[in-house]
C-alpha cells in the first residue's frame, strides 16, 4: 500500500511539474477565439469576391484611368528631336550658309591665311606646306550636311555652327582637295580611293586633250595643261592615314558635345514628363475621390453639412492614402521618356511611337512590380497570370487609344471651331478626341478586364473555401485538444485527491502506531510480573489498531 501511494505521488509531482493545465487551457481557448475571428473575415472576404457592384466599377474605373493616361501620355509625347524640327523649320542650304557666316569660322578662316603669308601653314590631308601663292581652303572635317541630318545633335539641341565650326573639325587643306571631297566624309573619301583615283586621270586626260585641240598658242597649252596636272596631283596627295586621323579626332570632340548635351536634355524632359505625369495622375485621382464622396453623400437618407464635410474629409484622405502610387507613376514616366529617348532617332520617324513606347514600357514595370511585391507571394499562379493579362490588357488597349485618338482628332480638326488653341494641353479637337477614345478604349478594356476579374474571383474563391475547410478543420482540432486537455486536467485533480488521502492516512497511521507503541512500553514496565494479563483497556486498544490497520 506504501509503494503504491509513492508511486502515485511520483507520477503526480511530475505531471504537475511538466504540464500547466491552467496555461495550456487559456492558450487553447484564446487560439480558438483567434481562429473563430478569422473564419468570420475569411467568410466576409470570400462574399465581397463576386460582388457585382464591386465588379461594376471596373468599368468607370478603366474610363477615368485612360483618360488620364491618354492625357498624361499626349502631353509628354513629343521627343527631343520633334521639338527641334518644331522650332527650327530651316532648310539645309540656310544653315550651310549661316554655318559659313558664323564668326568663329571667320576667325578660323583668317587665322589660316595668316599662317599661309608667314610661310607655316601645312595641308593637314597632304603633310605639304601650303605656299603663299596657292590656294587654301578651311575644310569641315565632318561635313555641314551630316551635322545637319544628325538626330542626336539635334537630341543634344546643339546648332549645326556650333558642332561644324570647332577647332577640332576645321583643317586647312588646298583647293582642288577640298573641292574633290565636297560634301562626302574623310572616311567615304578613302574608302573610294581607287575608283576616284582612276575617274580623276581620266578626267585630267580629256582635259589635257580637249586643252591640246584648242586654238590657244603652245606657250598657253602647256601652262593650262601644268595647272590641270596640279590640281590633279593636290588630289592624289590626299594621305589616307592622315584623313583618317582628322576625322577620329573630329569626331571624338564633336561626339563627346553631343553625348553630354543629349544626356542633359533627356534628363531635363524626363524630370519634367515625371512632374507633368504625376500631376495628371493626382489630378484625376483627386477628382475622382472627390466625386466618389458626392455620390455617398447624395446616397445618405439624413443629408447635412456635416455629413458632406464627412464625406469630402474621407475623400482627401483616400487620395493621400495614394501618394506612393503616384510617385511609381512619376518613377514610370522618367524612365519611359528616357528609354524613348535612346531611340529619339527612330521615334522621331513615327508621331505616336513615343506614346506606345511610354504605355508599353509601364505596363511591364506595372507587371514586374505586381510580381515582385511580397503581398502577392503566396497567390494562386493562374490568379498571378490573369492579374498580368490585366496590366498587359490595359497597355493594349492604352496603345489602341492612342490611335484612335489620332483618328477623332483629324475628324473633328475638320469642325469650325475646335482649332482653338487649350494651354498646355493642345487643341479642342485634341481634347475631345482623347475623351473619347479614351471612352471607347475604357469600355472595351473594362469588358476584357470584367472577364479576367470573374476568372480570378472564380479562382479566388476556391482558395478562400479551401482556406475556410481548413481553419474549421483547425477548430475542431483544437476544440477536441481542449476537451482531451479538460479530461486530463480533471484525472489529474481527482489522482491529486486520492493522493492526499493516502498521505493522511499513512500519517495518521504513522501516529497511532507510536503512541500505541509508548501505551504497552509503559504498561509492561509496570507489569512486568503479570505478562498473561491482559487489561480490557488494552484489549480494546488492540482491537482499534487492528481495525485502522484494515482501514489502510
């Protein structure tokens, strides 16, 4: 009975010791609150999924962001190169000879004819001094044409005199050279050598002949055929490396002007079409808050003052809760323009390629920003695929809109009155016309993207009634792990009881025995002749250790 007690207490000393009923419990029940909790906004999420109000305002959504795109993308479409032609409508011969007027082409010009009368002059073609009696030309080592047909000069908003008339692209050359190079580049001029060579003696021969039947005197023949021989010769002097040289360190110079002002101007109008972007996008965010607060309001049944302040506060606050999105929008736009720049020169060949461009490039970064974000980590794939078959739908139709604009535009230019003039934002008939196409593209992309939204609605509630069986599933687990909890918790208090009882009683034992114990010592000293007598007092004595001792 002892060993079973101590075995009993042993085993209760260490369930007490390794398990807290009383934590386990509260854990347990604050747990399946929590999943109580989440089953309920589970439940509400997965109503508000096919909601078909919800679902409806996809379409005046879509109209109101293409019309803002379309704005923010028209304002900003003009590249770099378009605004030059814009602004400098001259033809080639006017800049080629204003190119010839500039004074630094003068002070180069007259510099040289000082160097040729002071005997130091060298034809920078040839490596031969150039003499005092023969004539000299300044050559553009790029020639005034190429400068005036390059799109990056014109990206860089650079003039042609400017560019044309550097130190570096002026060498003094003799005439004949200069004359047989014409408008063609050093390296064009080389790589012809031969076919030129040959056509130059040829043209030397006919001439010498058509010298040789003339009428003039001996005397005069032979001095016009020696200037026909010169200037033959000043043309094959013509030194390919040193040609070749000039044109590398021409190049070099003008290259580096253009690269750094192009890079300056694309800057510039990338910052400004951000600033200009962001503005439109905030715009008619702005508005279309403001008009989502009038709508609830003039919803409410009890209409007050109070209640429009309410509303509009809301609509303020809405539209700073969207701050970061227009930054993203900014961020969109600065990089659009600056990769439309880097392909002005053919961007520049198509009136609405920088748009596409600009809706093509922000419908990838939208894709690749809604895939990177941690929030959509976890999603279904097929919903991942549809919610990027929705950004890929509204660059589409975004380009679509583009063009279409372009067509109500030439359509309504041909109406009196819609020629006049709008700040900033271009004609009547441009406006109207981007309204709408915008209309038009809106409705068409909102059909599209209302059947993407009912296949990831779809989609989403399967995962959300998938989600659901399995937090029920989870309850019941825990509410079972409660019960069985409650059940051990109530063994282990009644063990406890038991276990008490049994400590008592051994105790109590433990006291009888050795007052008993003390009774017969001290009865048998006195006693010690009579031990065969036995007192009734000690029978009864006796008779009640043994009865305690069936007890226990």
């Amino acid at each position: 009975m002892d060993n079973k007690n101590a075995i009993q207490n042993m085993e209760m000393n260490n369930v007490e010791t390794d398990f807290n009923f009383e934590e386990v419990e509260g854990f347990l029940s604050k747990q399946l609150e929590e999943s109580f909790s989440d089953l309920e906004l589970l439940e509400k999420d997965r109503a508000t999924i096919s909601d078909p109000e919800a679902l409806g305002k996809v379409v005046l959504d879509e109209v109101w962001n293409q019309f803002g795109n379309q704005i923010g993308i028209d304002m900003t479409k003009e590249t770099l190169i378009q605004k030059y032609d814009r602004e400098h409508p001259e033809q080639y011969k006017d800049i080629a000879d204003s190119v010839l007027k500039d004074q630094r082409y003068k002070d180069a010009n007259n510099e040289m004819r000082e160097q040729q009368k002071a005997g130091i002059l060298k034809d920078e073609y040839t490596g031969k001094d150039l003499k005092r009696n023969e004539k000299a030309n300044l050559d553009h080592v790029v020639t005034r044409k190429e400068l005036f047909e390059n799109q990056r000069r014109k990206q860089a908003n650079l003039d042609v005199a400017d560019l044309a008339n550097k130190n570096e692209n002026l060498k003094p050359t003799n005439e004949s050279l200069n004359k047989s190079k014409g408008a063609k580049s050093n390296k064009e001029y080389v790589e012809t050598r031969e076919t030129r060579e040959k056509s130059l003696l040829e043209q030397n021969e006919r001439a010498n002949k058509k010298v040789d039947e003339s009428n003039k005197s001996e005397v005069e023949k032979r001095m016009e055929k020696e200037k026909n021989d010169k200037r033959l010769n000043d043309k094959l002097a013509a030194d390919d490396d040193r040609m070749m040289k000039a044109d590398k360190e021409s190049r070099k110079a003008i290259n580096k002007d253009i690269r750094v002002n192009a890079a300056k101007e694309a800057g510039k109008k990338a910052g400004k079409d951000a600033l200009k972007t962001m503005a439109i996008s905030a715009l008619f965010s702005l508005l279309k808050e403001i008009m989502n607060g009038l709508i609830r309001f003039f919803k409410e049944k009890a209409k007050s003052f109070k209640g429009f302040l309410s509303e509009m506060k809301e609509s303020i606050k809405n539209f700073f809760s969207k701050i970061l999105s227009f930054l993203q929008t900014g961020t969109s736009a600065f990089i659009t323009t600056i990769i439309s720049e880097i392909f002005g020169p053919i961007v520049s060949l198509f009136k609405k390629l920088s748009g596409l461009i600009k809706q093509g490039v922000s419908s990838v970064m939208d894709a690749v920003t809604y895939l990177g974000d941690k929030k959509n980590k976890d999603k279904p794939f097929a919903v991942k695929v549809a919610q990027v078959g929705k950004i890929i739908t509204v660059g589409l139709v975004g380009g679509s809109a583009i063009f279409l604009g372009e067509v109500f535009e030439k359509f309504l230019l041909t109406v009196p009155g819609m020629q006049i003039e709008i700040p900033l934002l271009g004609t009547l008939a441009n406006m109207i016309g981007l309204f709408l196409s915008s209309l038009v593209s809106g409705l068409v992309g909102a059909i599209v993207l209302n059947l993407i939204d009912k296949f990831i609605s779809n989609k989403l509630k399967e995962e959300k009634d998938q989600q659901i069986i399995d937090k029920k599933n989870g309850i019941m687990n825990v509410q079972q792990v409660q019960f069985s909890v409650a059940e051990n918790r109530l063994e282990a208090s009644k063990e406890k009881v038991m276990s008490e009882i049994s400590e008592n009683h051994a105790l109590a034992n433990d006291i009888m025995r050795q007052s008993l114990n003390k009774i017969f010592d001290e009865e048998n000293a006195s006693n010690a002749k009579n031990k065969d007598k036995i007192s009734e007092n000690q029978r009864e004595l006796l008779k009640m250790q043994n009865d305690l001792e069936g007890l226990l």
